[in-house]
C-alpha cells in the first residue's frame, strides 16, 4: 500500500476511544491499521478514523432506511452505532456494540446491510486494507481498479487549484499530465478515463488531473515541501495553467 505522506500518530483521546470500544468486535486488522497509519482517506473512496460514539445517535429521527423483519437492526439502534468511516457520500461503516455485526448505512438507497467480511491470513498492517476492498466490492458489486493508496489526515497538508482554459495551444489535461510525468517522474500514477493522479514523496501529494471536466489541476502538498511545490506550480502555470 502505498502512503501518499508520513502516516499521522494517533492522539491520546483517540488511543482511549480505542481502548475504551476494545470488547467490541471490529474489523478484522481495524485496530492495528489504525495504530500503524491513523486517520486518513482509503483509495480517495473511505474516510477511516477512530471510533465515534456520537455521530450517528440523532440518525433514529431523521427516518432515512426502510426497516422490517430481516433489517439487521431496528431504527432506534442505528443511534447505538459506532462509526469508523464514511465515504465521501456519504455512507457510514459501523459496527452495532450489541449484535457485534458490521453494518453498511447507505446514503442513497432504503436499506441497511450487513457487510460480511473473512480473513484467514495473520493480522497485518494491511489487512484492513483488504476488508475495505471486499465491503467495497459487496457495496457496490465490483472492486476498485487501480493502485492501492492511503492518504493520512494531515494538519499540515494544502492544496492549489488550477484551471487549463479550453483551446490552450491545443493542450488537453491528458497531454499535460503526460508531458508532466516526463520533467517529474512521479512515484505511483493511477490513470483512467476520468482522472489521472501524480504521487510524489518529494511533495507529500499528488497532482489531480480532472479529466471528466476537461479544464481542472490540483496540487495536493504538504507544507513543509514549499520547494518542490513551488517548482511544479510554476511549471504548470508555464504551460498554460491559471491560477
């Protein structure tokens, strides 16, 4: 797995949130890869954080899931829920302290599952990795392409955003991040048809090409990497970005 910046340590009000949930039944590897990596961004597709008692208790009046017999748990228990994500969606992956189940709450559809998960290998830093790939893969009913990669939550991570404006001398976002690759060879890149991103450990980032918007570049670094930052800025706004 590839970590896009230095891994954040936990904080002692987070270690004790651990402690305190330790007899409930988590993830297989969840504690340790919180231990080893704390909070941060899975694949760009699941926030990870530590649990979290309080989020979901007002859920039970807001009536967003449709529940009956085979629900895996009733209305009023989704305020007993502990979260320990969501996605950028807005869904949340909980566990319910009582049945000890592994609960998906979709943002977008009526229904409550229950994520079923199975590892047979030893507890390694990764293997929660692995349980966000499998409970992608049954919540959406396909894996996720591409590398693997951890963005951990950063106070001093920032960003700059650029624009490509149509009719450049010709250039599109996918000639200007090949012609980037070329001056900077990035550590990873993971390309499709509607982004492509850069890593580099130089910047504790990467750069974001929006290609489903055809114009967007974003620079995602970390604030102690002011040099190298300052050098791809100004080759990009050298090659017909604006800021």
């Amino acid at each position: 797995m590839y970590l896009v910046s230095q891994p954040g340590s936990l904080t002692s009000a987070q270690m004790e949130a651990i402690e305190r949930s330790l007899a409930v039944s988590f993830p297989p590897g969840y504690i340790r890869f919180m231990e080893r990596f704390g909070a941060g961004t899975y694949r760009g597709w699941m926030n990870v954080y530590s649990p979290d008692h309080e989020v979901l208790r007002p859920f039970p009046e807001y009536e967003l899931w449709e529940h009956d017999a085979d629900s895996p748990i009733t209305q009023e228990q989704i305020g007993e829920c502990i979260a320990i994500g969501h996605t950028a969606d807005g869904d949340f992956l909980a566990v319910h302290p009582q049945s000890q189940q592994l609960l998906w709450l979709p943002r977008h559809a009526e229904r409550i599952e229950r994520m079923d998960v199975q590892i047979q290998e030893p507890i390694k830093d990764d293997t929660y990795a692995k349980v966000l790939d499998d409970i992608y893969s049954q919540a959406y009913g396909g894996g996720q392409q591409g590398a693997v990669y951890y963005e951990p939550w950063s106070d001093t991570r920032s960003h700059r955003f650029l624009r490509l404006p149509p009719g450049t001398d010709g250039l599109t976002l996918p000639v200007l991040s090949g012609m980037l690759r070329e001056v900077f060879l990035p550590n990873l890149a993971i390309e499709n048809e509607y982004t492509c991103l850069l890593f580099y450990q130089a910047l504790g980032g990467y750069v974001r090409f929006n290609y489903a918007y055809g114009q967007e570049v974003a620079v995602m670094y970390d604030k102690d990497a002011m040099e190298p930052f300052a050098a791809m800025e100004q080759w990009l706004l050298s090659n017909g970005c604006e800021g």
